[in-house]
C-alpha cells in the first residue's frame, strides 16, 4: 500500500487533518454567511483558496515524498467529509446538497490537492563550487 517501504499509518493525522480541514471550511463559510457573501464568485473564490491552503499543509504534515504514501490519507480526509456532510448538511438540505456540483468539486479538490504537496516542497539547488 505505500511505496519505499512500510510506515506506521498516522491514524492522528488522519482524524485531526480531517476534522480540522472540515471545521476551517465551515467557519470560513458561516463568516462569509454572516457578512452575506454566499452568492457569486467571491464567495467560491475565497472557499477555493482556503481549501487549497488546508489540504496542502494536510499534505506536507505528512512528510511524505510520494504521492503515493498520501494517497491514502486523502483518501481518508474525503471521506470524512462526506460523512460528516451527511450527519450535518444532509438533516437541513437533504438530498438536494448532492444536486450541486459545487460539492463534488470540493470532494475531488480534497482528494487530489494534498497529492500535490511533495511537488509543492521547496527543495534548495544543489551547490555549486564554481
């Protein structure tokens, strides 16, 4: 299942990153709710940023060099979003909430972007006596 060799799966990673990335979301959405601005670009702009900024730090806390080694965990994380929109959104939108694509971009965003991490490290140039 991981690819250089056998790790210890980080079941703390796991959990605190995926509750974390999903209690982020939904504190940026209630101030965006607060201040009005649920509707039009700004809104799925400023969502976008904060998921790509939490799923990537998800990512490098890992110290993985493979995309590989994180698959699992992305995995992980997705679902637990899934399921907690199921126990928290689903009671209030119903089925509806699986009508808008806008969740299941976020679903796939979640998946993939911690993927991208270990290409996202800065790795310094080697030196060069010349």
């Amino acid at each position: 299942m991981f690819s250089s060799h056998t790790r210890i799966f980080k079941w703390d990673s796991l959990l605190l990153w995926g509750v974390g990335m999903y209690a982020t979301l939904a504190l940026v959405w209630r101030f965006l709710l607060l201040y009005g601005i649920t509707t039009g670009l700004a809104s799925r702009l400023v969502m976008l940023l904060v998921l790509v900024i939490v799923a990537t730090l998800a990512g490098h806390s890992l110290r993985y060099a493979k995309a590989l080694d994180i698959l699992p965990y992305a995995i992980g994380w997705t679902l637990i979003a899934v399921a907690l929109d199921k126990l928290i959104v689903f009671p209030i939108e119903g089925i509806a909430m699986y009508m808008d694509w806008n969740i299941w971009v976020g679903y796939i965003l979640l998946l993939v972007i911690p993927l991208l991490a270990p290409h996202l490290r800065y790795q310094p140039d080697e030196p060069s006596i010349t």
